[in-house]
C-alpha cells in the first residue's frame, strides 16, 4: 500500500508549466516520500499524508495534496519574490505553488490569499488550512500551510529555506493573525497530479 501512495503522491518539484516525464516523475516521487519520512521521524510532521490516499480511487483532499507540494519543496532556498523551486520561494510564492499543484487558484500575497479565504479557530485547524501572521506592522505579511499538531511548513525569510515551524513558538504566537481555508480545500484530486496533468 506504501508503495501505491508513494507513487500516488508525486508530482511535486516542477516549475509551474512543465509536467514532468515519466522517469523524473518516480524521482520526485521517492524524493517527496524520503522527505515525508524524515519529517515525520523528526516528529516535524504529525502525520502521513499519504495515507490519506485511497487505496481504490487514488484519490484524497485537495488541501492534502497542497501539503505534500509544500513538503516538497523542504530545504528550498527562500527567495524574495520567488515562485519556483528552480528559483526559490518567498512565503505566499510556496503557498501558491503548492495549492497551484493541488487544483486551488490562490493570489500571490499573503495579505491577498487572508481575504480570499474563509476564516477558522485555531481549535478548527485541520492540515492544509493556511496560517497567517504580522511580522512587520498592521496588515497581514506572512502564510504558511499548516501540517497538525501545531506545526506550519513555510518560506521563513533571506538566508533560510523551506523548513517546518510551531504555532508555540513564541515569536509566531505573539504575531499570529489567524487562519484560512481554501473553499475547494475539501474536494478530492487524483493524488499527485498537477493541474496540467488533467
């Protein structure tokens, strides 16, 4: 069954517009695998997405397979303005690329994706909900996706790279805003396919 959710749950790496051949899409495969893996040993990830996957259908939530992409894309350099793992991401660039590849149109900034989704409790959250913080000032100007167990997957900012962080944290304690799901969240997508795959 791992093995059919790990090639299931592929797709990720790619620059939007290029769908991936056969042979690079098992790679990005066992490469998205590994890293669930290890997020998971580290305890940085409370869960197994992939095994949310139906075994049947290969199918699962979209906001699922947004976290995933994100997953993904673990140790990319964060770039200012970057939507892409060839080119690194800033926050709300990781954020769209990967609910891009889960079917989900989101806009580009962070402050832009808080209104354009629906409010949740932090008692609410469920994995794939985004979260959204104030670091400088009044208006919204951080996102990540969160992952359970009070963790977010992110772009932090210059000099770091995709990495996981806790809403226990202090610092992101003191400068979260709130919370957001996609009104698509909860539809199903064949797990690993990005949206020009269809």
């Amino acid at each position: 069954m791992l093995a059919t959710a790990v090639a299931l749950g592929s797709g990720c790496a790619s620059p939007p517009g290029h769908a991936p051949g056969g042979d690079e899409r098992a790679s990005k495969a066992e490469e998205a695998a590994a890293l669930l893996d290890e997020a998971q040993r580290r305890s940085e990830l409370p869960y197994n997405p992939l095994e949310t996957i139906d075994t049947l259908s290969g199918m699962h939530p979209r906001a699922i397979e947004a976290v995933i992409q994100a997953v993904s894309q673990l140790g990319t350099p964060y770039r200012w303005g970057g939507e892409s793992a060839d080119h690194g991401f800033d926050c709300s660039g990781l954020t769209q690329h990967a609910f891009k590849a889960a079917s989900i149109d989101l806009p580009r900034t962070s402050a832009q994706q808080y209104r354009a989704t629906k409010r949740i409790e932090r008692d609410a959250l469920r994995p794939g909900d985004l979260v959204f913080f104030r670091l400088n000032g009044k208006r919204v100007d951080h996102v990540g996706i969160y992952v359970g167990g009070d963790r977010f997957i992110h772009a932090p900012s210059r000099g770091k790279t995709v990495s996981f962080a806790s809403l226990d944290n202090v610092f992101w304690s003191r400068k979260y805003v709130g919370a957001g799901r996609a009104a698509e969240a909860n539809e199903l997508q064949l797990a690993g396919n990005r949206p020009e795959d269809f």
